[in-house]
C-alpha cells in the first residue's frame, strides 16, 4: 500500500520537542536500536525513548565515550559498532540475533557530514559507506530480531539530499571529490532506502520512514572549520547561533522519533518526514526550501540502489537466498 507523500495534519511543527511528541506513548517493553544514539541528536532520541519505557541499545564506535553520555540513563544498553567496518557490522549484529531478543525500532541516526576525502573499505567514499552502507547491512543482518506486525525502521536523513540524487555514473567521486555532494548523495540514499525497505517489509508488517531533523548544531559539524559555518550564517564569530531556523536538539529529534512511534502513522510507509510530519514534494524552484526531491521518492531507483547496496555488502534479507 502506496502511502502518500503529503501532509496529513499531525499537529505538530517545526518546533515541537521529543517530549511533545512522545506526551502519552507507553514504551514500556519495547526494544530500541539507535546508532549513534550517544550524541546530539542520538543522545536526546535515547534519553527520550528510555525515558518512555523502552530499552536502547546503542551500538558505538565510541563505546567509552557512549558510556560516559549515557551514564545514570536507565534502560541502556552499549555495544560496539564501526558503520564503516562491514565486519563489525556483522559482529554486532551476530550477537544480537543470538540474544534471542526482538527489536521494535530501529533509527539510524548515525552519521558522517563533509569531511574530507575519506576511502573505506576496498576504497568506498567514506558518507556513503558509513551513512548508507553500514546502516543497509545493519537493518538485512537484524532482519531476523526485527519485530514483525509493528516494527518501524527509521532512516535518518537530510535536507541536504536536495544537493545531489544518485551519481550513479560516479558512485565512488572518482572524477573529483565534493564534500557537500558526497553529503546529498548520501542522504538521497538514506531516503530511497527506507522507500525500498518498506516496499519489501510492508506484508510482514514491518514500515520503514525516511526523516530530515531540521538544522541543529551538534557534533555532527566537526568536520567544518568555523569560517566555513560564519561565512555560512551558521554562527557568529564567537560561536554563537545565528540562524533563527536552527532547532536545539529536542526539537531535532522530534521528527524521527514521532516517525518511529506515532499512532498517526499507523498503516503508512515509505515516505519522507519533516518538522514531525509528512513532507510535501519540494517545489520546482531550488531556492524554496524544504520538501522532498523526487529522486529521493522514486521507487525504481531506490530498488536499483538496493541491489546494488546488495552486492556491495554482500547481504540481502531479502534475497533469493535469504
């Protein structure tokens, strides 16, 4: 069931905080899976679901750094994992399935943003690896935890997927690297993900989302100098916030959380959400901001970019051998 990529009156804008958007939902005995979940936006999405009742397990690179955030947080649960690293993906997810437990959510929140040129693995450019990659290989290798009838997978994604569709001709930046298109791309992939996956889980019940935050400072800017984020109007020269659009980090985890647990997404999927609702198409005009491109919608280039991520992981729940 094709769900329709506008709004649907939710109530909520792009103001509204994690605490909002959680006011009344019991979590109590829900099982969590955030990546990243140990820092700016991760950080407030797991003190918000645990403060729910749910349980989170936070897979990190950082494990220690992980556990200092997260010290005096009830329902915690810290595992290491390398998004760039196949092999750890593997290895985390191994042990999960092996705990016997179900998961009833999973946000991949978990990202990299314009840094310079990184290659991983057999020389994978490093955001599409980490923030597509490791997360496709991390949701096929939990499939079998992942709770059917119920279970919702959000992909965190960006505005900043309007910077670049699929280069599909280019995947690597083999012909120059730009730091913000590699970003897009990325993004880009992250939404066509969750098209796909919700095509293919829908029947077991299983819906996937694709979300936008919103702009918020967090960690995730390390990579930009400061002159870079003052020339932007980011911030002033001290640091300060100048943009009057930016969120704080409640009100950027807002959006993936009410895509993981509202009722009022009950029987959809595979949309793109923002400022806690459903997005509209963005409009023809680039200078307009907001709403979603449809190279980030388009179902026979989020199945293409399936079977390729497919191969290149080596894994597919999906599959003729799964």
């Amino acid at each position: 069931m094709t769900t329709s990529q506008h709004k649907i009156g939710s109530g909520f804008g792009a103001r509204s905080t994690a605490a909002d958007v959680l006011r009344g939902i019991d979590l109590t005995g829900k099982l969590a899976v955030v990546t990243g979940g140990y820092s700016g936006l991760g950080l407030e999405t797991t003190r918000a679901l645990a403060g729910a009742g749910a349980h989170v397990v936070v897979p990190a690179r950082r494990p220690a750094t992980a556990e200092e955030a997260l010290a005096g947080v009830d329902g915690v649960e810290i595992d290491g994992l390398d998004l760039a690293d196949l092999d750890s993906v593997r290895a985390f997810a191994e042990r999960f399935v092996a705990s016997g437990r179900s998961i009833d959510i999973v946000i991949g929140n978990a990202a990299v943003m314009a840094c310079p040129e990184t290659r991983v693995g057999p020389g994978w450019e490093a955001q599409f690896a980490t923030n597509h990659l490791g997360h496709f290989a991390l949701v096929n290798r939990l499939w079998p935890a992942i709770e059917p009838g119920g279970a919702r997978v959000i992909s965190v994604s960006s505005g900043g997927h309007h910077r670049s569709p699929i280069r599909w001709d280019d995947l690597w930046f083999e012909t120059g690297y730009d730091k913000w298109a590699a970003y897009g791309q990325a993004k880009t992939a992250n939404a066509l993900f969750a098209v796909q996956l919700d095509a293919l889980g829908c029947d077991a019940g299983v819906r996937a989302f694709s979300v936008h935050p919103g702009g918020i400072l967090t960690p995730l800017q390390r990579h930009l100098a400061k002159e870079e984020m003052v020339a932007a109007g980011w911030i002033d020269e001290d640091g300060n916030p100048l943009n009057p659009s930016f969120k704080s980090p409640e009100q950027g985890a807002a959006t993936q959380l009410w895509a993981a647990t509202s009722p009022q997404l009950a029987g959809a999927g595979g949309v793109y959400c923002e400022d806690c609702e459903i997005a509209e198409p963005a409009a023809a005009d680039p200078s307009v901001r907001g709403g979603v491109r449809d190279w980030a919608t388009d179902p026979e280039q989020a199945a293409r970019l399936w079977r390729l991520s497919a191969e290149l992981t080596g894994v597919d729940a999906f599959g003729p051998t799964a």
